[in-house]
C-alpha cells in the first residue's frame, strides 16, 4: 500500500489534537531535520503529558520517526504529509475520495480522485526526497541557494511551482491539464487519459504530432514560460491522438537568463525522439524557428 493510500485510510483515526500536532512537526521541519520536542509543546499549546501520549499514538500509526539522542526529537514520514494535505482539500470541498493509481515515479505519484461533485480528476503527490537531496538542488533553480531544506518543504515548492505553471500555460490555450487546487505537495488538476509518448510504439502521421507539440511550446512560449524538462516522456497521447504537455514543477520564466539555451535543449530533445523513432525529417533550426515565429524571440 503506498503512502497516500495508507493517508487515505488512516486520516479517519485521528482527532483534531493529533493533526495540531502534526501540523507542530510539520512547522519545526523548517528549521530542524528533527523537531525536538520542546519546539512541539511550544506549537502544539498541549500539556506534556497529553503531547507525550499523542506522539506515541502517531509513532504507532507510523506517521513519525522518534529519536532519543542527542536530544528527543521527531519527524514526520510521507505518509503524515500526504495525510494533512487530504485532510486540507477534503475541509476546503475540493476532494472527496482518493481513487485509484494513476502512475508511480521518482518524483511524483499520481492518483484519481473524487471531487464532492462526484468529478474524477486527478491528484499529483511530488515526493523530491525520493531522489538524492544533492541532485534535485542541482536541478532546481529555485532551491538551490537555500542551506536547509527538508524534503517536505523541496515538495511543497515544486508543487506550487508546477501549479503556477499550469495556471499560466492553461489560461494560454496550451495543451496542459487545467489546474484545480493546490496544497502543500499536492495539486488536484484535471485527469488525462492517454499514455506517454514514449510507450507508443507506431504513429499515425507522426510529422502532424511533432508540429501540434512545437505549437503548444510556441503557446508556452508567449505567455512566458519555458518547460525546460520536455521529452517523449511527459508528454501524453489520449487515444483520440491529441497530445498534452505534463510535468512543469521545473519550468522557467522567458526572462531567465538561460531560458533561450533551455528552450533549445526541450526542442532538439523532442525534435531528436521524433527523427529516431518515427523518422520525421523535420530538422532542429526548423523547430526552433517555428517555435520563435509570432513570439518576443522571432527575431533572435
């Protein structure tokens, strides 16, 4: 069972002290890799003996981690973070249910969920502390001068950095799925029935496909932004044969410094899978000028 799944299951068990306290943990995980348990009696406004009797119950439900040396400490795991934020969107009316799995990977599970309009949308968890703490700093710009950082807080920004992107390439008519809700790691969006472009095996016109993709980069592109991660990877094809841009927690604004040398990199990335694959002879310096033409860098 996976850690949402267990979120899903065990949120039902705790009462309103527990999740404060939990939300102590989560507020000392700023500043401490673990949370000593005076800074949890300072946020939680409990008595130590009740906090000490509640601490033991989350520890049995394993949502925390316990230390005694050098100090008596705590942190919370996957399971108790994925657990407030269902707690959050299911108050705040925008879920209703967890569904079913939708994908696993590195750096983000994604599920089906219920909203209580009884809408199937889906639900994106970013799980950054399942890859080396080193590489994702490497990787992330917008973690990368910062000396302590949690992998709860890595989580929590690449959400809501992939959530701006959503909002801005959704309102600029790109092919992306439309952004509903977000809460610490998690963004509830609009679900997607298609596969990676990576797993289909035979395209029909595949020239059509590659041009409908450097469309919607071009789209991006007008409203500012730069995917930056783009590959037959995160890219899906619905079996209607339309094809949608995923994965944007990486994403840069057009006025980065490095945006043009990132742009090219996510063309000759796709342009490189379609002329391997599927042999299309469209060539990089086509891409990229199609993708420049009616923006700001036309003339660059």
């Amino acid at each position: 069972m996976s850690s949402a799944e267990k979120a899903a299951e065990i949120i039902t068990e705790l009462e309103n002290y527990d999740l404060r306290i939990l939300n102590s943990i989560e507020i000392g995980m700023i500043q401490h890799e673990m949370v000593p348990f005076e800074e949890i009696l300072k946020f939680s406004r409990l008595n130590e003996s009740e906090l000490e009797w509640r601490l033991k119950k989350l520890n049995e439900l394993e949502l925390i981690y316990r230390q005694s040396e050098p100090y008596l400490g705590y942190i919370m795991n996957y399971i108790a973070y994925d657990l407030l934020a269902l707690n959050a969107l299911v108050k705040s009316n925008i879920l209703e249910a967890l569904g079913p799995s939708i994908g696993l990977g590195k750096e983000a599970d994604v599920y089906q969920a219920i909203t209580p309009e009884n809408q199937v949308v889906a639900i994106k968890f970013h799980r950054l502390g399942r890859t080396s703490f080193r590489d994702t700093r490497r990787k992330r710009e917008y973690i990368a001068d910062r000396k302590h950082m949690s992998w709860l807080y890595q989580s929590r920004l690449a959400a809501e950095n992939e959530y701006e992107a959503l909002e801005i390439v959704h309102k600029g008519g790109v092919a992306s799925p439309e952004p509903f809700a977000q809460n610490r790691h998690c963004i509830v969006m609009q679900i997607i029935e298609g596969i990676q472009l990576s797993e289909v095996i035979e395209l029909d016109y595949p020239r059509e496909y590659l041009m409908d993709i450097l469309k919607n980069v071009r789209k991006a592109v007008k409203v500012g932004i730069i995917h930056t991660d783009l590959s037959e990877f995160n890219i899906l094809v619905t079996k209607e044969g339309e094809i949608w841009l995923i994965d944007w927690p990486q994403h840069i604004m057009l006025d980065h410094p490095n945006s043009i040398e990132m742009l090219e990199r996510d063309i000759r990335n796709i342009v490189y899978f379609f002329q391997r694959k599927h042999m299309v002879d469209i060539t990089f310096e086509f891409a990229l000028n199609m993708v420049k033409k009616g923006t700001i860098l036309e003339s660059s």
